[in-house]
C-alpha cells in the first residue's frame, strides 16, 4: 500500500458506527484517506481536505467501501479433508456417530499429525488467500488437530510463520477439541496433562504466538469443570478464554464463560436464556457460526435475535473446518445471517466486522472511521445490500489491508 493515499470515485462508504451496538453509518459519494495503514480522514468527497487534494489516488472505480470482515472463530490447519466422511452424512449417518466410531475430528488428527510444518504453511496460506480474496482481512484461527504435543507445537510453529508472512491472524491454543486415542476414556486425565503441562510448554517454545486458549464443552468431550481447569491454566499463561459451547446440546458453556469472562463463547445453538443474559452481563461476545449448522444439516438455527434482544453484541464467524463447515465463503455466512439467523443486513454486517473485531481486542479494526486500520474492502455494487440480495453471486472485492499485520 501506498504510504499516503486518497481512495477515490467510490460510490459510498458504509461503516458500523463503534459508539453504539449496531448503529451503520452510511456516506454516500465518499473519499477516504489513507496515512500509514490507518484511516486518516473519511467523508464526502467534496469535503476532502486541501492537504490531500494533491495526494496519490487509489480508484474506487464505482465500488462501496466496507470494513473488510474480521473472521474470529476458524480451525485454519489441518491436514486431509473428509469428503468421504460427508458423503456418509448425506447418506444420514449423524455427525456425532461418526465421531463416537473414530473418524471426524480424530481422522483429520491423523492426516495432520502426518504432515509437515511446510506442509501446514502452504495449506494455510492458500486459504488465507482465499478469504483474503473475498473480503476478510483478519482471522481468528485455533490449533486442535494436533493433540499431542508436538502436533500441536508444529501448528503453532506453523501459524508463527504465517505472522512472520505478514498475515493479520489471532492465534488460539485448542489441544482440548477432542480426547486422543492415547487418552481414550481419560477425558479427566488429559485435561490435566493438557492444563498442567501442554499449555505452559507450547507457550514456553512459541512466546507471544497465542493470544487465547478454548475448549471444546460437550457432551462426551469435556465437561465444564475440565474446561474450567484449562482455561484456568491458560490464564496464568496470559491466554484468554473463547469457548466451544453449546453446540450438540446444552451443557453450560455460556455460563461459563460469563463466570470466567471469556472473549467469547461460539456456537451457542442450545444456548439458555439464563446463558445469554450471563453474557450480555459479563461482556462475553456470543459467536454464531450459520456454516455449520447448514452443514450439520440442522433445522434450528442459533437464537440470534433472542441474544440481541439480552444485550448481546453477537458477532458471526465461519468456523471454518474440514468436518462442520469445509467453507471459506464470508458471503455465505453474511447471507444466512439475514436469512436463516434473521438479522438485518446492518446488523449481520456489524457482527461480521465491528462485534468480531472487538471478540479479539481489535478495537481499530471491524469500522472505517479516522485512527482505525486501513482494513477494507471495494465491493463492485450500486448498493451493499445486494451482497445478500443476489444470492450466490460471488462478488470479488478489491481488498485493501495495512502492510504491518496486527501485532
Ligand atoms: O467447531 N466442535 C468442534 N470443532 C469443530 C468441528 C471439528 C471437526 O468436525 O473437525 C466445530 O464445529
Ligand atoms: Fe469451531
């Protein structure tokens, strides 16, 4: 990117406003200017400063400028992929049996453990570049297709190198998705190999890699209390909780992160009232993921508006992953935000950017507004609700994302 720059000949900016919940600001016939990566004045064109009349423009060729979206809950590596296994789904075999006979997440553990930190690098930066390419200029993205030790060191290690490329990414210890063969029955016992010793160990070998530690809380994986053991321990670590919750069924999850203030809880599709108003209190950000209920083939969709009508901030993510929800299309998760979620398009595009961001400390990123990062995306529209009006048109945007990543 250019130093100082002027985006230009845009048709309109839309910006969620971080003074308010869901308030969308809206400028029509909009100028932007850039300065060091981050946004150094917005308005009307007309109204553009003197000082930057003289400065080098970008085209806007037509295109509104939106906040490019922030993605905050993806399992970015992992090796193999399991269309077989998504066959057998079609064919009505349920997700959680195919779990309990050793595939789903166990078999992409095999494939990953099996490949390389070079391998591991290329597959995430190919995907990086996929979402890059559609829209999204910052991920959360987890290990957790390791679990042992060295699997989940060589993801980490893997996901240092992706900063060190100079992809904006937040990176989240998850050595507790599943129990591992090597622990089978144990769920107890590797929960406390995985708080007393993995933890503080990937931490000693990759400083300042991760930023967050989650656990996946279900039935027959780990209970509250073992999560509220290794959550403990990455808090000593300087690791904040996200949380795998109420996905399958209810087992508390929110609660749990109220309890513990956790950056945010996901999934939350058999989330309780008491849970969301737990939240709302407790600034816990309620992450839904729409990709994976569509591909669990589920009929309920997450209680989007109940959570908002409690106080909510919810933010959407993609959740990426090769057994749930093989999707690398923000779009997609936009559209069945409005459509299936019911949220409006302001608000889907709120939890897509502004309540995503902020899920991640990232308070200058998620809006366009002077001081926040120059993270946005040119979207070729005569207005930006056609992105969720044209169903299924893949829009390609002109991304434009600060040269230095987010530290
Ligand atoms: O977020 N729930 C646990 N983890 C993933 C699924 C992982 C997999 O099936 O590989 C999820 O849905
Ligand atoms: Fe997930």
């Amino acid at each position: 990117m250019i130093a100082r720059s002027v985006v230009t000949n845009l048709n309109g900016l839309l910006t969620p406003d971080p003074k308010s919940h869901w308030k969308v600001d809206r400028i029509d016939d909009a100028a932007i200017a850039l300065e060091g990566g981050r946004i150094a004045w917005l308005g009307k064109r007309i109204d553009l400063p003197a000082e930057w009349t003289a400065a080098p423009s970008l085209d806007g060729a037509g295109a509104w400028a939106l906040p490019a979206f922030v993605d905050p809950h993806t399992h970015l590596l992992f090796g193999g992929d399991r269309s077989g296994e998504f066959n057998r789904r079609l064919h009505g075999v349920p997700y959680a049996q195919i779990a309990a006979e050793g595939g789903g997440i166990r078999e992409t553990v095999r494939a990953t453990r099996a490949a390389s930190v070079a391998e591991l690098v290329a597959l995430g930066e190919g995907r990086l570049r996929t979402l890059r390419e559609r829209g999204v200029g910052h991920v959360e993205a987890k290990t957790g297709y390791g679990l042992e030790l060295e699997a989940e060191s060589r993801l980490l290690a893997s996901y240092g190198e992706l900063r060190r490329r100079g992809w904006s990414l937040d990176i989240t210890l998850l050595p507790a998705h599943d129990i591992p063969l090597e622990f089978a029955g144990d769920a107890e016992g590797y929960a406390q190999v995985v708080a007393e010793t993995w933890l503080p160990e990937l931490v000693r070998r990759h400083p300042g890699v991760a930023r967050y530690c989650d656990v996946f809380i279900e039935g027959g994986v780990f209970t509250v209390d073992q999560g509220r053991r290794i959550f403990e321990a990455g808090k000593r670590l300087g690791l904040q909780p996200r949380i795998h919750a109420d996905e399958l069924s209810w087992t508390g999850g929110a609660e749990l992160a109220a309890e513990l203030g956790a950056a945010s809880a996901d999934h939350l599709m058999f989330c309780s009232n008491v849970g969301m108003r737990a939240m709302a209190a407790a600034h816990v950000t309620p992450i839904l993921l729409p990709t994976t209920t569509l591909c669990l083939g589920m009929r309920e969709w997450a209680p989007a508006r109940k959570m908002i009508e409690a106080g909510c901030r919810v933010a959407l993510a993609s959740d990426f992953n090769p057994g749930s929800s093989p999707c690398l299309d923000p779009l997609l998760v936009l559209r069945l935000g409005c459509l299936q979620l019911r949220l409006t398009f302001e608000e889907a595009l709120t939890a897509m950017t502004l309540h995503a961001a902020r899920s991640l400390g990232r308070g200058d990123l998620g809006h366009l507004h002077p001081g926040a990062r120059a993270s946005m995306a040119l979207w070729p529209v005569r207005d930006p609700l056609e992105l969720v009006y044209w169903v299924g048109e893949a829009y390609a945007p002109r991304v434009i994302v600060p040269e230095d990543p987010c530290a």
